[in-house]
C-alpha cells in the first residue's frame, strides 16, 4: 500500500479549504484517509497571509515511513521548513526545448550562476594569446 501525503477539499464553491492528509494513493481525493496532519487555507485571511497548521511530529513520522507527498503538499511543507525545495526546471515555452537553468523555488525566477572555470580559462587564453603575440 502506497501512502501518499495529499490535500483533501472541504469548503464552499470559490471558497476552497484544504485538510492536509494521509491517504491510501488508491484512494479518492476526498474519499477515506488515514489521518488528518493538518489544514491548509488558500484565501488570504483579514492580515493578507495564507493560513496553514501542520502537526509537525505525525508529518515527520509518515515522511519517514516512505509516505510520497502530492507537488502541492511539497510546496507547503517546504515553506514549513521540513522538506528540501522541489526541484524546478524553467521552460522557455509550451512545447519547447526546456531551459536547464536553475530555479529559485520562492520567487519561480532564474537563478544567474557563473561557472567558477570559464572566466578563468578566458583569462588563460587571453594571457596565452598576449604571450604569443609577444614572442613573434
């Protein structure tokens, strides 16, 4: 039995609240649970902020059990500070060849990381480029 850590939906139309559960992947996505790990509210509340309560000792013990959490759980427990950021890849257009640039997973937006060697080795052949012109 695979354990999956998903989103169940409660709420009204356009009004969504979510319960953060334990559940059999063959199950429905509301249908029967093991557990309730904690809640998940979408709409910003009267301080403008995204409400979420997580019971942090069940969540640990079902991740270190082999439970697979759903990508919207992952993000959640990331910005609880208990799991790694998801991996992301930018795509530069639907259908298009992916751009393999790192990610920043808060802000969604391309990291510039400069490769610690290639302006080093520029440097090299400039040196090396100067050196010959100045030996001929």
């Amino acid at each position: 039995m695979v354990v999956r850590i998903r989103l169940s939906r409660f709420g009204c139309k356009n009004k969504p609240f979510y319960r953060v559960m334990a559940a059999n992947s063959r199950s429905p996505r509301d249908g029967k649970h093991l557990e309730v790990l904690g809640y998940y509210n979408p709409l910003p509340g009267q301080d403008g902020g995204k409400r979420m309560g997580l019971n942090f000792e069940r969540v640990k013990y079902w991740l270190s059990v082999g439970a697979q959490p759903s990508e919207p759980v992952q993000r959640i427990l990331f910005r609880a500070g208990l799991l790694p950021p998801p991996p992301m890849v930018a795509m530069g257009h639907k259908g298009g060849p992916r751009d393999m640039r790192p990610v920043d997973p808060m802000t969604g937006r391309v990291l510039n990381v400069e490769k610690p060697g290639t302006a080093n080795q520029q440097k090299v052949v400039e040196d090396e480029a100067a050196e010959g012109a100045n030996s001929a």
